[in-house]
C-alpha cells in the first residue's frame, strides 16, 4: 500500500530537521579533534570558506533535486533524465552503510550518559575502560539497541508529527547545552591558551593535508551525498526560501562545530597541561579524555551529564535522518507503508549493527580490506562512496541537466543572487576539489601515502 510521504510544515521546521541532520557526532567529536590537530585557526578558517563556496551549493544542489523531482536519491535522477537513473543508486546506499554503524556509536553515548546519570562517571576514567567496553559483547550492544528503537520509533511518526517535532524539541535544548557548556569549559583556568591555539591562525601549518580533510569532514558535516538533503527536498514546500534556508541550516551546523571546539579543545588543554598531544587521540578525545577531564573539575559529573545529553541530541537527530532517507526510498520504489519499512531497516540496522560492534570483540578476526567491520563500513562509505557520489551529482547537474534547472527551482521562492557563483562552483570547483578528496583519502585508507 502507498502512503503519502508528507511534508515538513515549513521553512523552521525544514531548517530545524536539516540541521538536526547535519549537527552530529561529527560536530562534536570529530570536528574539535580535526581543528585541534590540523593547526587550529587555519583549519577553522579553511573549512569556513569551503562551506561559504562549496557545501552551500552542494547542499543547494540535493535539496533543489528533491523538491523539483519530489522523488527519493533512487528515482529523482532519472526523473529528470531517463538515461541518468543509475546515478542514484550509490548516493541511495550510503546511508544504509552508515545508519548502523553511527548507531553503534549512538549506543555508546548512551552508555556513557547511563554511566553518569547513575552516578558511576567515576567508572568512565580509567586508561582502559572504553576499550574494555567497546569489545565487550553485550554491553555495547544494549546501549546500541536503545539507541536503535528511539531512532526507530520516532522515524515510525513521519515527518511532520515524528521527524519535524523531535527536531523543535531537541534542537533548542541541544543549542542552549552547548552554549552553557562552552561557557563553562571557558572559565576554567587557562582556558584561554587553549582558545589562542585553537583560533590563532598559523599560516605555516596549512597544506593540503588541511584543505582535504576539511572538506570531506564538510560532507560528513553537512549530510551531504548520501541522498538526505535529497529527501528533505521532497519535503520542502514550493514557497520556502531554499538558499536562505540552506544558507541558515549551514550557519547553524558550522556554529555548533566551533562551539564543539571551544567546549572540548580548552578543556583538555588545561587537564593535560597544555600538552597538544594530548589533543591528538581521534575517537578517544571524547570517550576517553573528556571524562577524564570531567573528572577533574568542580561539579564534572554533572557537566558530564549536560555534555552528553546534548551529544544523544545530535547523535539521535542525525540518525534518524539517515534512517528517513532509507524508508523514503523504500516507501517509493516498493509502495510500502512507513511502518512496515521501519521494520525491515530496523531488522536490517540491528543485524549489521550488532556485528560492527562485535567486530571490536568477538568478531575482531574478522578483517575486510584489513580493517575491522566498522572500519570498513566507515572507510567504504566516507572515504570512496560519499565522494563518487558527490563526484556523480556536479556531473550530472553540470554537464547533463545543466545548473539553470536547479537555480529555476531556486528562484520558484527567492531571488537568488549568487547563482553565477553557484554555476562556477557547482561546474568547476567542486569537482576538482572531490576528485582530489576521493584520491587522497582512499590512498590515505589503504596506508599508500601518510602525511
Ligand atoms: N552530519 C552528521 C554529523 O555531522 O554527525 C552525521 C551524518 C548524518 C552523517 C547523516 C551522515 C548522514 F547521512
């Protein structure tokens, strides 16, 4: 049976659901860690320009191709040139690597949230407690499963009254915790040399190495090519400004990273004597040196609780965009009912989930590539799938379909006065750009070059 898909009820709602997709662990757990380590100013001024000139048109560009096909990544391809419908596929199959996995780590924050809501932070920062805890075989796995079924449930709501109403409820309380918590990282005593390393800009430091890994960081960041932006064009209403509301969803989720940064960055700073090595820990910064860094101040324990409420928020918002995406697809090219798609992508998350999680333990002989489980299905998605796709979308509305399709949706609701820009960056400097990003980070993957 086929369902109608919705809508969202308007532009806030539109923007508050977009940025709820875009504002997620990558924000706060990777960002501060990428900024910290990759020169600090430079890094945050480098990303800021790519996502003024690149991720805006991108972002523009999916979101005009759902709402003027009012088709899923699957199908809007080909509904605008028959000959282009298996472009989508890729795009399409994103999401559904990376729906169980970022679950895997929404489980995670679960547990760590459990772990001081129950008073037991203290537990949380030993040297060995988080990677005792990742390969251990069922703890993982429930927070996982919660995690899951809160995603599931509200998804199961559609998008106005699940998808749209959980943003308006998490999204101001998450923007309210940052605020606080950044505040209060920042009185902590020597804060401010952190705040100088991480904003002062040095020149020296910048190489490509920067330009790189700010840009595929912004395509994590900003959802950008796994076909969500595409989705919730589908729900975006004809009269909604889309460059402003794209322009606002892009503002908001590069705020809350910088906000990220300055919760996290100063923080550790101060705890580990302004040591930057300290700083260089990649997926520990969060679950192993935070907690650590909680633990040594006045009422930690509590700013343990803030911080990690607000790391659910973002964790949950985005996953449930990444799950929207999958349903949508299945709801159009299988005419099935939102609720029994939520079940067969929940069986299916639950399934490849639970063995990503146990790749870290009982599954740790298994090896793809050489990696773990969850390390392929995040190299296979973010490093070679993510770029091909964004590869394919500046083709296809470059060279087939031509950019004035796109600024003609555009401009069905607003003026549009940076479409020359829009046409040379989405023809010219994004491409080049991905091309570059797609080579170095899949020779970087499979350890053929370092920096
Ligand atoms: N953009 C989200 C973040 O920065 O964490 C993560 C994300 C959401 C990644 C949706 C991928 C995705 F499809």
């Amino acid at each position: 049976m086929s369902e109608e898909k919705g809508s969202f009820s308007g532009k806030v709602g539109f923007v508050l659901a977009a940025a709820g997709s875009a504002v997620g662990l990558g924000n706060i757990w990777r960002f501060p860690y990428l900024a910290a380590n990759q020169g600090g100013g430079i890094y945050i001024l480098t990303y800021v320009i790519l996502v003024v000139f690149v991720g805006f048109a991108l972002s523009l560009t999916e979101t005009a191709l759902g709402r003027r096909t009012g088709k899923s990544t699957l199908k809007a391809f080909g509904a605008l040139d028959r000959k282009s419908g298996w472009m989508g596929v890729l795009p399409a199959l994103v999401p559904a690597i990376i729906l169980p996995y970022y679950s895997v780590v929404g489980g995670w924050v679960v547990k760590y949230l459990g772990s001081y809501l129950t008073f037991n932070g203290a537990e949380l920062i030993s040297d060995s407690f988080f990677g005792s805890f990742i390969s251990s075989p069922y703890s993982p796995l429930i927070g996982f499963a919660l995690f899951f079924v809160v995603t599931s449930v509200i998804v199961s709501f559609g998008v106005q009254k699940g998808i749209e109403k959980a943003s308006r409820f998490m999204m101001p309380i998450l923007v309210v915790l940052c605020i606080g918590v950044a505040i209060y990282t920042l009185t902590l005593p020597g804060a401010m040399e952190g705040m100088k390393y991480l904003f002062v800009p040095n020149f020296s430091q910048f190489s490509f190495k920067t330009l790189f890994s700010a840009m595929s960081q912004m395509f994590y960041s900003l959802s950008l090519a796994m076909g969500i932006m595409v989705t919730y064009g589908t729900y975006m209403k004809k009269d909604v400004k889309m460059d402003t509301a794209i322009a606002q969803v892009a503002v908001f989720d590069t705020a809350i990273a910088i906000l990220a940064a300055v919760m996290v960055v100063p923080g550790v700073f101060v705890f580990s004597g302004g040591n930057p090595e300290a700083l260089n820990k990649g997926a520990g910064l969060m679950f192993v040196t935070l907690p650590k860094v909680f633990a040594s101040i006045p009422g930690g324990d509590f700013v343990g609780i803030l911080f990690f409420v607000l790391v659910l928020f973002a964790a949950l918002t985005s996953s449930i965009s990444l799950m929207e995406a999958i349903i949508s697809e299945l709801m159009e090219i299988k005419q099935m009912s939102r609720r029994k798609a939520c079940v067969i992508v929940s069986i299916y998350s639950l399934a490849l989930g639970s063995l990503a999680s146990l790749g870290f333990g009982p599954l740790s002989f298994i090896k793809l590539v050489g990696f773990t489980i969850f390390d392929f299905m995040d190299f296979a998605s973010n490093n070679v799938m993510m770029p091909v796709a964004a590869l394919i979308i500046c083709i296809f509305t470059a060279w087939i379909i031509k950019p004035e399709t796109f600024i003609d949706e555009v401009k069905l609701s607003s003026t549009f006065k940076v479409q020359k820009i829009y046409s040379v960056v989405i023809k010219y400097v994004a491409p080049v750009l991905i091309l570059l990003v797609l080579i170095t980070s899949v020779m970087e993957g499979l350890g053929l070059i370092s920096y």
